[in-house]
C-alpha cells in the first residue's frame, strides 16, 4: 500500500466514525436540551431534540454592560407553546425561569404578548455564533430592550408558566 492509499483509507475510516455523529445530529439529539417546562397545571414538560430543532431560530445584535454581541437562539414566547400550552391559555400568566443557584428571572406573559409589551426575550444558546461559555451554562436570557440587564440570567435550569400571584408584591408587574 503507497503512503496515498493509506493516507485515503485513514480519511475513510474517519469519515465511516462520524457518519454516527453526523445522523445524531440532523435528528436532533445533539441539540442541548431546553430546560424543563413546568405547565399551570403542575405538568414538566422536557421538549425533545426534534422539538427543539423545530422552534424558528433567531438572533439578535444586544449590548451587555461588558460587549455588545450577537446572540443566536429561541424566542422565549415559543418555549411554552412547544410545550403544549395553548396560547389563550397564555393570557394572565407568569413566566418565570430558575437558574442553578435558585435565582429566578421573572417576566408576565402580557409584557412578552405581540398585542400588549411585545418585548423580545431570547433564550441564547450561541453567543456571536459560538456556543456560550461554561460560566454561560447551556442557555441564558437575553433582554436587548431592558434599560439594566438584570434579567439576562445565566445558566438557566428550568422555566415554569403559571398564574399570576395576586396581591404579592414579589410577581412580576405589581406595584
């Protein structure tokens, strides 16, 4: 065998071990698992690879206190709905997502509404077109419209939809 067979029966059998790795990857199981959804009804929910690589992509161009990047991932408002909570049933909930550490960011449904605050929430998984750091975790909130990033939370574990707690001054939107 000359040093250029072997050469292309090396390249063969490096392309033969990927071929794996390639069909896990159009099918969606490499994809980073979104976190899990907690429905109104007490119902998690953990979308599925496919799920995941269905939901429209986005990006958008931001400015943190320390960069300004483009950020690629989910419009948050999809995240419920793939979870199958309808979206009439969206009305007069909050949406609040838990980060490893217990911290929660928290937004109202009405606010993220197209028809009342339409305000973009994305939960990034790249960050100029690169997968997020460690620090990151595997997804993060990005609120380009917020004054203060205070809600672009990092290392996002979980995201539940539920009522309104009337008369708490800690839900989101009371006074």
């Amino acid at each position: 065998m000359t040093p250029r067979q072997a050469s292309g029966a090396s390249m063969t059998l490096k392309l033969r071990n990927l071929l794996p790795a390639l069909f896990l990857l159009v099918s969606g199981s490499l994809f980073a698992a979104i976190p899990p959804v907690t429905l109104p009804d007490g119902k998690v929910v953990q979308l599925s690879g496919q799920a995941v690589a269905a939901l429209q992509r986005q990006s958008v161009s931001a400015t943190s206190p320390d960069k300004t990047a483009s950020y690629g991932g989910h419009d948050l408002r999809e995240i419920p709905k793939a979870a199958g909570v309808p979206t009439e049933a969206l009305r007069s909930k909050d949406l609040t997502s838990t980060v490893v550490d217990g911290c929660q960011s928290a937004f109202t449904l009405s606010e993220l509404d197209p028809m009342i605050g339409n305000k973009q929430v994305l939960l990034i998984d790249q960050d100029n077109g690169q997968p997020l750091q460690a620090a990151d975790g595997s997804w993060r909130h990005v609120v380009p419209t917020d004054h203060r990033p205070t809600r672009w939370v990092r290392q996002v574990a979980s995201i539940a939809v539920s009522a309104p707690r009337l008369g708490d001054k800690n839900s989101p939107g009371m006074p």
